[in-house]
C-alpha cells in the first residue's frame, strides 16, 4: 500500500500487486501488477480509528469502566479502567468467576437471577450491584449490558459498561441522614413552641 501525489495536488492511497519474471541469471525480464485506488477505505479506517480513539478518551475521562464476551471464543475482555474498579491485575485473565467472587454475597442470587433472565429475553439490561473488597470496604456500580445476536438471531456477543456510584450512594446516604436529622429538629420545634403556647393559655 503506497501513497500517491496527484497533478491536482491531492494524495490518493493504493493497493499494488506485482509479479516480476526473471531469467536463469536471476535479471528481471517482465513486471506485472495491478493497482486499485483505495483511498476511501483507508480514509474510512483513519476515521474508525480516531472515533475508537476519541471513545477511548471519553470513557477513560467519565471512568467508565467496559466489557465484552464473546460467546463464540469464550473469550471475556474489561478495560483497564474495569480492572482497577474492581481490583483485578491489569495481565490477570478475566474469568466469570473472577466477577462472581467479586460480587456481595447478598447481591448474587438475584443477580444472577436477573441476568439469566435478561440473557434468555436478549433485552438490554441495566442494574445496580454492590461489590466487595478484600479490605471490607463496598462499592456500589451501575452496569448497563445489549446482547448483539447474528443473522440467525443466536447471541454472538455481549457487550456492558460500568460505572462507580460510590460517591453518590455515600452522598444520598448522608442527605438521608440530614434531612432526618433535619426532620428532628423541626419536630422538637414544634413540640417546644406547642408547650409555650399551652403554658401561655
């Protein structure tokens, strides 16, 4: 594959193919080829590379963590940033287990109840789940998985991203326990202006 400068200034890319015959003195005699003008193609591979680039960049900036399972291969993917959320070794091979043991025991059994079922329907399906870690601490994650099938409608692939919501649960949690506290506060005030008003009367 070799680029081209055209009269008009533009550069064309193009696919050649030569054969070259030669004689029993090993001297080129013939050259052969074929040449086709490929410059869509790989103008449209340059575009799909940088998207996939841009994509990349997004999610690491969103830190949104992504997965693939091919069911073909068997073969299971997550991105680096999946790994980290999770705290698997960036060289570990990723295994179904590998998510399973990682999973809160309170959250597998419905989970997994939820998933074979999305999985049989081939609906796209989103929950949120707690995982957790060898120090105790716990993470809440929202995960969001489409099942893509092939032409005679069995499932090839599937394919989810996951993003951490920690912060957001710990920040709910303590606007619960505000607004609680809160809700405390003005009942007190009530009570103690009630009294006044009784004592008054």
């Amino acid at each position: 594959v070799h680029k081209a400068l055209m009269q008009n200034g533009k550069e064309k890319w193009f696919q050649a193919i030569i054969q070259i015959s030669y004689n029993k003195e090993g001297e080129a005699l013939m050259m052969n080829g074929t040449s086709q003008d490929v410059t869509e193609l790989y103008s449209s591979r340059n575009l799909l590379q940088e998207s996939e680039l841009r994509l990349k960049m997004a999610l690491e900036i969103a830190q949104l963590g992504r997965w693939e399972e091919n069911h073909k291969t068997g073969k299971i993917y997550w991105s680096s940033i999946l790994r980290k959320m999770l705290n698997v070794d960036q060289s570990s091979q990723i295994t179904q287990n590998i998510f399973w043991d990682k999973l809160h025991p309170e959250d597998r059994t419905w989970m997994k109840t939820n998933w074979e079922k999305a999985e049989k329907e081939k609906k796209p399906y989103s929950g949120t789940f707690r995982i957790m870690k060898k120090n105790g601490e716990i993470k809440h994650l929202i995960e969001h998985a489409e099942f893509i099938l092939n032409s005679n409608g069995k499932l090839e692939k599937t394919v989810g991203t996951v993003i951490d919501v920690t912060e957001n649960q710990q920040y709910q949690e303590e606007l619960r326990k505000l607004s609680s506290h809160i809700q405390e506060v003005q009942e007190e005030e009530r009570g103690r202006i009630a009294r006044e008003i009784h004592d008054a009367l």
